[in-house]
C-alpha cells in the first residue's frame, strides 16, 4: 500500500510540475498553439506504445466513435480552457477552479448514469466550491507580486475558461466510464481521446485569424519544454496513478493524486522565491478537504 499511495502522490507532484513548466509557453505562445504541439506529441507518444504492446489489434472497434466525441469534449475543448485559464489566472488558481470537475463528474453520474448520490458527497461537492470561492474572491490582484502566478488580463475570463475546462474534462470522463469499465486498454483508448484532438487543433491553426495562431514563432526550446511537459505528466504522471490504483484502494489513491492544488503553492514558493498569500493555502487544503469527502463517500 505504501508503493500505491507515494505512486499517487508522486502523480499529483508530475502535474503539478507540469503545469508550472507549461505557463512559460502558453503564455508566449497562447494556448491553443501550446496544446497544438502538446497534443500532437502526447498522441504519438501513446500511439507507440499502444503498438508496441499490440493492445490495438483486440481494440473493440464499436468504442471509437463514442471515445472521440468524449475526446473532443474531455480534451480539445476541456485541455485548450484549461491552458487558457493557466494562461490567465496562473497555477495555483487554475488548478483549485479545476477541481470542480470532481463535483461536475459526481453530479453528471448522478444525472446521467443514474449512479446514487450519498449526502457526503453533496457536502463534499459544496466544500470544494468553497474552496473556489476562497481562491476567487480571497485574493486581491493589487496585493499580488508580478509573478508566474499573477493573473494576466480580466479575471472573470480565466475563471470562465477554468469553469468550461472543469466541465469538460467532467463530461468527458462521464462519456468514456461506461467504455472503460469493460476493460478496454487504457493506453490505445486514450490514443483514441488525444488523436482526435489533436487533429482538430491542427485543423483549427489553419484558420486565418490570430486566436489561432501562435503569437511567436516555434523554437527548439519552445517545443523540447512542451515535449518534457506533456510526457511528465501524461506519460509519468498517468502511468504513477494506474499504478497507484492497480495495488492500492481507489479511494485513497483517487484522493491523494488530486493533492495537486497544495503540491503547486510550496514549487511556486521555491520557483520564484515568493511565498503565496495565505488565502491561496486555505482555498487548497478546503478543496482538498472538500474532494476527500466526495472519493470516500462516492468512490
């Protein structure tokens, strides 16, 4: 159980870092040439695997279609807000906003799958909103050092870009969880998620409009980060959770790899030599209070 839950946590810690190596880039590039690239190297990166291993050839072909549309949903139009929002309200409000996809994920199987709703769920959920509100409302843009973690441009835009990414990766989830509880592979079927992504967002720089293009040029460095973001978190950091949950209980491992909202403040802290504000800590530790009640009580 040890080797499961600091697989968990170490999970948590990839994504953390990753987020904190991708602001760089998005904010040079924007955020839908970042996952443009991102994407586009991720899909071959588990495409190759998915060969390797000859998970493909048993692949049910009657899954693709609904694994796109969850795709489409969960990644290119969830990952691309998210990246907009990272962009905007920086790491560690990005990701306590992004919490709020465990609640929407609770709520849409309540809805849609039928799946029962115990009342410390409801309770958790209402917590974790808390904790959003804390993280919106309890720190004031003229009180924060120019840093990585400062908000660039309106508020209420990165908050609405992070709402929309919540939903997302929520509806997405909710739409391949019948999928894959037959048993599909994990690795081939998120091949799937991140391919059809991929392709829109090439089909999307295309279109002859600045938000869609990147503001500056494509560098060596530029890509090699983006490359060394995507595979410590998706390949790492994906890998770490299957991991945790293959030996350990879900419930626990589900919550410690959703301790990225704390994990982010001590590396900013030591990144930039600036210590968040206290209410960004309290907003973390509510949020995570608030998703260890759902995971208990619905895991």
């Amino acid at each position: 159980m040890l080797i499961a839950e600091l697989a968990a946590l170490s999970a948590a810690f990839c994504w953390a870092l990753g987020g904190l190596i991708s602001i760089g880039p998005i904010r040079k590039l924007g955020p839908l040439a970042f996952n443009r690239v991102r994407m586009s190297l991720v899909f071959m990166m588990l495409a190759g695997v998915s060969m390797l291993t000859g998970a493909w050839r048993d692949f049910p072909l009657d899954t693709i279609q609904t694994l796109m549309i969850s795709g489409l949903i969960g990644i290119f139009l969830g990952d691309t807000a998210l990246f907009g929002s990272l962009q905007r309200l920086g790491p560690s409000r990005t990701s306590v906003v992004f919490a709020l996809n465990a609640p929407m994920t609770v709520i849409m199987g309540w809805f849609i799958l039928e799946e029962h709703l115990p009342w410390l769920t409801l309770l958790g959920c209402g917590i974790v909103t808390v904790g959003v509100l804390i993280a919106i409302l309890g720190r004031r843009n003229k009180e924060e050092p120019q840093s990585m973690d400062s908000t660039q441009g309106r508020l209420r835009y990165g908050i609405a870009l992070g709402l929309l990414a919540a939903f997302g990766q929520a509806a997405g989830s909710i739409i391949a969880r019948p999928i894959m509880a037959e048993g599909v592979d994990p690795v081939t079927a998120s091949a799937i998620r991140v391919g059809i992504s991929a392709l829109c967002l090439l089909c999307v720089g295309f279109i002859p409009n600045p938000l869609f293009r990147q503001k500056t040029p494509y560098t060596v460095k530029l890509i090699a980060i983006i490359m060394f973001s995507g595979f410590l978190a998706m390949g790492i950091g994906m890998t770490l959770l299957l991991y945790g949950l293959a030996l350990g209980d879900a419930g626990v491992i589900t919550t410690l790899s959703a301790t990225t909202p704390v994990m982010i403040l001590p590396l900013l802290w030591i990144s930039t030599g600036v210590r968040p504000p206290l209410m960004a800590w309290v907003s973390a530790v509510v949020t995570l209070s608030g998703i260890v009640l759902i995971t208990v009580s619905w895991g």
